[in-house]
C-alpha cells in the first residue's frame, strides 16, 4: 500500500512534549536545566510529582550507510546483487541471508542501546537526588523519519537489550521502553491508517503489576491525544512505511514517484519486463548513439528515458538481478521482437554490442 506525506515528517518531539505537561501534568525539567545540570544528570520531564519520570529519544540519522556497510562486510562477492539505483535486498536469495540479516539488526540495536544507556544513568542519577518509594521511569523512542527502524526491528532490539545477562539485569533503571513510530504505518480491518506504539516492560517492572498499568496508560492517552481514539493491537511486522513528498525534487525523482503512484509494469512477467527493457535501451540509442538515423523529438527523448526509468523501478522491486536482463542471453527471436522498427545500421550497431549467446560461456 503506498501512503504519502506532505510537508515532511512531523514535529514529534514537539507533540509529546505537549502531551506530557497537558496531559500528563508533567514538568519539562528542561526548564530547570542550570539547576539540574549542576547536581547531575536528568531525564526530560517528571509526572504527577515524580510518579513517573520520562526521558525522550529520537531517532533522526538515516541508516543507509550503516546498513550497507553491514551488508559489504558479510555477502559473498559472487552472489553480491547487481541493479541501478537503491532497492532492499532480499537476504533470502544470499547462503548467508540470516547472517548478513543479523549483522544489520545488531548494527541497529547498537543505537537502541546507546539510548537506553544514556537513560538509564538519567533516570539513576535523578533517582538518586530525589528518591522516592514508587516511581515509573519510561524510556520514549520517537521515530518520524527513519525507515529502517521499523516496529518489528525497535522491538526485537530493545527485548534483547533488556534480557537479564549473567551480569545482571541490564538498564534496571528503565522500567519501561516506549516506542513511538510515525513513519511507519499499518492498514487496520476499518480502512483506517495506523500508526505503531509498542511497549516493552523491563523485568523488574514485570513483577509490579502496577507499574504495567502506567505503561498502558500512557500509551492509550498518547493516542487518544494523537488520533482521537484508543489504540489497537497490531502486527508488529506487517507495518509499512510512510513516503515524505518534499516541496520540490529532481526530474528522475519525480518520475520515481509517479510510477510508485502506478506501477503499471507490475502485471508484466519476468519475461515480458526483460522484453521491455531491452526495448527502451534500444529507443533510448535512437538518441545516445552517433548514425546517420533521424533523431527522435525532445519529448519523444524524454518519453524513452522515462519508460526504462520505470523498468529500473520495476526490476528493483523485484529483486531481479541485472545480470539476468544482460543483451548476451536475448535469443535471436527476442532480438526481433525488440529490435522491430528501428533503422536497420542501428541494429547491426546494437547486434555488434550483444554477441549470440551460443557464443558466449556460462557458468
């Protein structure tokens, strides 16, 4: 399902901020931020004279370079995918798809744990100055802008992060991780859009039943004040992401987003996408490749770039290798049909380029 935003990713540390002090009765500590800053570290607002106390993460760094860096260290080069332009990688066609996968989500859940560390000496140190007998301290993750922390991913992290080790109990300052994602979204039976809330209770908050029930709380009056309605359960799995629309972008962008919008080459075979491909290369030499034919129109230029874009865009989506689609494997029966109605000096140039497969050894 394909969901757009306008105006960029909302001012979520804003909102929650408002949502703490006007419907939590919070006090932003921040305000405080000399005087506190003098006795040590705090977290970001404290509710209901100290009932709970709440430090604010958000994650804003895009992940793409940590991700492929993963990625290059632990494929195997000879079964590295070749395309154009970015795509996700279906680790499930890699010998090593679960291994790579792994390195990705521990390269993710390094940041998780940097919140969570930085929290947790937050929540210790105020703690400390101000104790009191019964306290909640919930860690939020906010997340308005990052496609790779998806619900299932922030999830499997924080539960990993939390899990007792033969060290102790980790973070037992942290009663309660909230995570918070308006980036990503999820259709519910109604037709509604959702949004994820997901919370993971620490062991020792586990015990206190009372403590849950905070939890809960605050995750209900977060969307009640957010949507206007009570939360839902959801797959934590099945969420998809939401697609900021800048005010402007580039050409090639804009040609992008229109066939996301319609993808009308999805109905193709893998057949009849290669077909297409290898046609719009052909139309685009019209225009590229020095000869003595007419040269196409300018709008006609554009036309032919724009289609083999799409048949990018479609190859990706599929996770279509590019080696399969290369001119060496076209029959001479498909080189007909592709090559059909164009100058006949542009073909023997572009048959010059593309030797018969029979010559032509594969592994």
């Amino acid at each position: 399902m394909h969901v757009e935003r306008r105006g960029g990713p909302p001012d979520l540390q804003a909102a929650f901020a408002h949502f703490v002090v006007h419907h939590l009765h919070g006090r932003l500590l921040d305000d405080q931020k000399d005087l506190e800053a003098k006795l040590g570290k705090f977290p970001d607002f404290a509710c209901y004279r100290d009932l709970i106390l709440i430090e604010m993460k958000h994650l804003e760094s895009e992940q793409n370079e940590r991700v492929n860096d993963a990625f290059k260290k632990k494929v195997i080069p000879d079964e590295e995918p070749l395309f154009y332009g970015t795509r996700r990688v279906d680790l499930g066609k890699l010998s090593n798809g679960d291994e790579i996968r792994l390195a990705i989500l521990n390269k993710l859940a390094k940041t998780i744990e940097t919140h969570l560390s930085k929290a947790s000496q937050q929540f210790s140190e105020y703690l400390a100055r101000n104790p009191r007998k019964n306290s909640v301290s919930i860690c939020v993750i906010l997340n308005s802008q990052v496609d790779e922390f998806s619900p299932d991913v922030v999830m499997h992290a924080v539960h990993r992060k939390l899990k007792p080790t033969a060290q102790g109990q980790r973070f037992s300052n942290i009663d309660a991780v909230v995570y918070v994602s308006e980036k990503h979204f999820q259709k519910l039976p109604d037709g509604r859009i959702a949004f994820a809330i997901v919370n993971v209770i620490n062991m020792p908050a586990i015990e206190q039943a009372w403590k849950m029930e905070i939890v809960d709380v605050v995750g209900q009056k977060w969307s009640q004040f957010r949507t206007g309605d009570t939360p839902v359960t959801g797959n934590p799995d099945q969420f998809e992401s939401i697609e900021d629309i800048p005010e402007s972008m580039a050409r090639h962008e804009a040609w992008k987003l229109a066939y996301r919008r319609n993808p009308y080459l999805r109905s193709k075979s893998d057949h009849e996408l290669k077909l297409h491909f290898h046609r719009c290369v052909a139309l685009n030499s019209l225009s590229f490749l020095k000869g003595g034919w007419p040269k196409p129109a300018p709008d006609q230029t554009e036309l032919h770039l724009r289609r083999f874009d799409d048949s990018i865009s479609e190859m990706n989506f599929r996770n279509l290798d590019l080696r399969q689609f290369s001119p060496r494997l076209l029959t001479s029966n498909e080189r007909q049909v592709i090559y059909a109605g164009l100058p006949e000096e542009l073909v023997r140039v572009l048959s010059s380029q593309t030797p018969d497969p029979a010559d032509v050894k594969t592994k």
